[in-house]
C-alpha cells in the first residue's frame, strides 16, 4: 500500500526527475531503481517481448508475470508457408521456457477472468488473484462472426487460418484436396486487420502452390477494401504477371452472405463460388479488451483500445496503470508480430522508468519488418520505421517512408530466414 | 577497463561450463541438469550495464541483428561504435528498394545513429 503511493507520487511529478537518468545511467544496480509488480496478459510477439525485456532491462526488482493459457505459442509469421508444405506447425512452435529460466519471468497457465483497475488486482481462471503495480494486456486480435449459412459440417470447412493453429491443418488439407480446376476464394476484412501484407502473400503462395502441385488452378480475393493494403507495387505484379491467369483481384467486395452448402460467397461485387473458401473475418481487439467492461475498448468505434503511444497506457483515465500493445491497441503503426516486439520495448523502457522515478523517452522509435514470399524462391520485403510526433501524439514513418523491396528475388529468400529465426530468438529466448 | 575484465570472465566461466558439461557425460560425477538460470544478482549487474541512453533506439536493431546485436548471422556485436556509424553511413547511400538497410538508417539522425552505435558497442552476448 505504501509504496503503491509512493510510486503515484513520483508518477505525478516524473518530469522534475528528468536529469536522474542521464546522470546515473550505467551505475545504478538497476533492482535498487525499478521495483514493481507488472502482470503481463498474453503470451505472443508482444506480451512475450515486454515480460522479457522488463526483466532483461529492469533487472531482478521487477516482478514480472507473464499469464497465458497456452503452454506454447504458434507463430503467425511463417504460417502461409505451413499451408505450402515448406514448414511445420511445430517448426512455429515456440515456449516459455527461457523467459522463466533465463529472464525470471514467473508464467501463470491461465486465463485472465477481471480486471480490478481500482484494487489493481486480475482474476484468473485457476482460482489465483494477482496483485499488480502495472498491467500490460496483449491479447492479440479476435473476430466478428462471419454472414455463414449452411450444416454444420459444411460450416467446419469455412476457416480463417489468421492465427496459426488447427484451422492452418484444415485449409492446408483443403488445399491439397484440391485439382487444376478448382477456385480457392480468399476473402479479406476491411481494415485494420492483423498483418496487411498477409492475406496478399496467402493468395500468392497458394496460386504458386497451385501451379507447381496441380499445374493449374484459380484463386480469387474478394477484398473489402478499395485497394491492396499494403506492398502495392510487389503485389500488383505478382497478381497482373507473376500469378497471372490464376489470381484475380476483386476489390470493393463486401460479404453479405457465405453459404457453406452451396459454397458461394455474396459480395457487392458479386456471387462467387469455389472449392475452398478461406474467409478472414473482420477484426476486433482480443476478447479481453472487449469483454472486460471496465472500458480498455474506448477507440471511436468500441473495437480496440486507444493508447499513449509513449508508454501504450490506456488513454482511459479511469484505467491508471493499464498498457495495451500489440495487436489490441489502435495505434497508426501495422498490427504485426515484428513492430509489436518494438512497442514492447517501448513500453517496458517506460514502466522501468517510471518505477525508478525517472521520465519515460519523449521520442520513441519502433519499426516494422516483414519478408514477403510471392513464390517458393522469390521474396519481397516491406519495412517502415516509425518517429513519434509531439504535434499529433502519434507514431508517423520516418526517413523514406514505408518502403517495399524493388520486386521479388532469391537473395531476400535467404534474407528472410535469418529475419525469423532472429526476431522469434529477440522475442523467446 | 571494467567491463572488459567482466565480459572476459563471462566468456571463461561459458567456456567452463560448457567444457564441464561435455566432459562429465560419460564419467562419474554426479550428473549435472545444464541450467541456464542466472541468478538475481547477476541480472541485476548485467541491466545494470545495459542501463544506457539509447537503449529504445538501439533496441529496433535487435529483432534482426539479435538481442544486444548478437544473433548468430547479422551480427552487430562487438563492433566498435565507429564501425557502427561507418557502416549506417554507407547505408545510408544505398538505393532505398535494393537495401532494407538503407531505409532503416536514413530514419534516423546523425545523433540518434551516434547514441545506438555508442549502445551498441557496450553491450555484451545475453
């Protein structure tokens, strides 16, 4: 109780305590600095990257929990390459084992029931109440349900496959089920949605799985969008000539209907029907953010959680303490894996500066990565790094913008490898 | 003076314990779990060295280049902070589309690049 007000104190007057962390960098024993109890909810790029780096960076004052339910996780990034044959899920596999013994991290099996933002304490479905001094949610993305008609069997077959799992087994089996003469339909949600590069390099892989397995095939985007969302040059070659005769692009297609009987999808496009039909649904933050009733979902549209990209603290002054990252919060950064192990940084430098008593970075920095196959050998890359702007309170591209790779080639193949194992390695282990 | 007497011992002691775990498989000492646990203190010492300006900036380098610069490929450790700087520099000439690097080195100012590359050079393997 005592040093909960102590902490609120310096808090409140944190920036007359600016000239502390210049002066004493690299002398402080960091566990006589920062001592506080964050509990962390969500074990994937970004709640893993802030429980690793709180300890890495803060030291052993930091109590640091790391609640997830599952005892591993399934890497998003690499998936399209699972529905391909070229890897495994358990190739995407990774777990907590070297944030418990090498970082500390003490990780919880469980599931986060309520938030206390008062009391600041969370529930869990084990039974177990823990007390925080911060709260970090990153609960990732969940879904709307989809306009789906049909038996239920039928129904099975309509997967998304947008967070690596059994539905990646289905629509690989789907896939390879398939002949030279069948229509593979991807659909895409209107923005944000997780990864926007992603669902433009599924359709790539499959229609390059397709030709080379099958000696033919079609595949068919229905994007609800206006346009391609992301790498706008590599795609639209790799749709008008790397993939010509198999992709074709529809935009503007907004679903009404999908009925898994007749296995058509109604669009404002049009009707179109396939063998297989991949639909992402639209996106909304995980669960957490949207069920905890304690207002964590206060962007315009009640979806996601609005955050002070400076610390990725709720922007709800009711919910003093609570940090966001990732793929829940509604930032002007992408929702992905590699910028999120970024804001993870941002956000840990942040509460370890705030538990010292010291000012958090008043220009923090992130960036976004990503390898993009467009066939078997040939890889595209997209990548921006983001400045905080004091004028808008938001993350903007830096330098040369939010660039794209001039076209695909074997050389980014390589390149993309090493990408994976090193980000997975900064984040895990 | 300090810190390369430490990273030295670091080295020596993974060195032994490496050395120790292999030749113990097959004679009779008791057996060894190979623990990677590092004990409070001596996270505590080693934030301790990595409490630095720039460690946010820096830190954009390492989802590619390794915590603290040091994956096994694209390594950046243990370069020297002029290296560093040599080495953006020259990315920073590149043409943007040809060079992801390039478009990672121009985002950032002469100074900032400075204070990572200053960061960086400090830092030991984790």
């Amino acid at each position: 109780m005592k040093r909960r007000l102590f902490l609120q104190n310096i808090g409140a007057t944190a920036i007359g305590f600016s000239f502390l962390h210049s002066a004493m960098a690299g002398q402080l024993a960091a566990s006589a600095g920062a001592v506080g109890r964050v509990v962390v909810v969500g074990g994937g790029m970004a709640g893993t990257s802030v429980a690793k780096y709180l300890r890495f960076w803060g030291g052993a004052g930091m109590d640091v929990t790391l609640v997830e339910p599952n005892a591993s996780y399934i890497s998003n990034i690499f998936s399209n390459m699972v529905l391909t044959g070229e890897r495994t899920l358990s190739q995407l596999t990774f777990n907590y084992s070297t944030l418990k013994s090498k970082y500390g991290v003490k990780v919880q099996n469980s599931s986060v029931t309520s938030i206390d933002p008062v009391g600041k304490k969370v529930k869990l479905s084990s039974g177990t109440t823990l007390s925080y001094d911060r709260l970090v949610l990153a609960p990732g993305i969940d879904f709307e349900a989809l306009p789906l008609s049909g038996t239920t069997a039928n129904k099975a077959k309509i997967v998304h496959a947008w967070k690596a799992g059994t539905q990646t087994t289905s629509l690989k089996n789907q896939i390879n089920a398939m002949s030279k003469s069948d229509t593979f339909i991807l659909t895409i949600p209107p923005s944000p949605f997780r990864c926007p590069p992603g669902p433009y390099e599924r359709a790539c892989v499959v229609a390059d799985h397709l030709k080379r397995t099958k000696g033919g095939g079609k595949v068919i985007i229905l994007d609800a969008n206006p346009k391609i969302q992301a790498a706008v040059q590599n795609f639209t070659t790799a749709f008008n000539s790397t993939h010509k005769g198999i992709i074709t692009y529809v935009p503007n297609a907004t679903i009404s209907a999908i009925n898994a009987d007749t296995m058509s999808v109604v669009t404002s496009a049009g009707t179109f029907k396939g063998k297989v039909i991949n639909a992402i649904p639209i996106h909304k933050a995980g669960n957490l953010i949207t069920q905890s009733g304690i207002g964590l979902n206060n962007s315009a549209n009640g979806k996601w959680a609005s955050v002070d990209v400076l610390s990725y603290a709720s922007t709800n002054p009711s919910l003093a303490g609570i940090h966001i990252l990732g793929d829940s919060s509604s930032t002007t950064q992408p929702k992905a894996g590699h910028i999120a192990n970024a804001e993870a940084k941002v956000c840990a430098d942040a509460i370890i500066n705030i538990f010292k008593g010291g000012t958090i970075l008043q220009v923090p920095m992130t960036n976004s990565s990503c390898f993009i196959p467009i066939t078997k050998t040939t890889v595209s890359w997209l990548t921006a790094v983001y400045r905080y702007d004091p004028a808008t309170k938001t993350m903007i591209p830096a330098g040369n913008g939010v660039t794209e790779s001039n076209g695909a080639n074997s050389e980014n193949y390589e390149d993309m490898f090493k990408w994976f194992k090193n980000l997975m390695a900064d984040t895990f282990s | 003076m300090k810190k390369k007497s430490f990273k030295a011992t670091s080295i020596g002691a993974l060195f032994l314990v490496s050395v120790s775990l292999f030749s113990c498989k097959d004679d009779m000492m008791p057996p060894e779990k190979p623990d990677n646990s590092i004990a409070d203190s001596e996270l505590s010492l080693k934030a301790a060295n990595i409490d630095l300006p720039g460690r946010v900036l820096a830190s954009n380098c390492f989802q590619c280049h390794g915590t603290n610069g040091y994956a096994g490929e694209l390594k950046i450790g243990e370069q020297s902070a002029s290296s560093i700087i040599g080495d953006m520099n020259e990315m920073k000439s590149k043409n943007p589309g040809a060079n992801i690097m390039n478009v990672h080195a121009r985002a950032y100012t002469p100074e900032e690049i400075k204070i990572i590359a200053n960061y960086i050079s400090k830092q030991i393997k984790y």
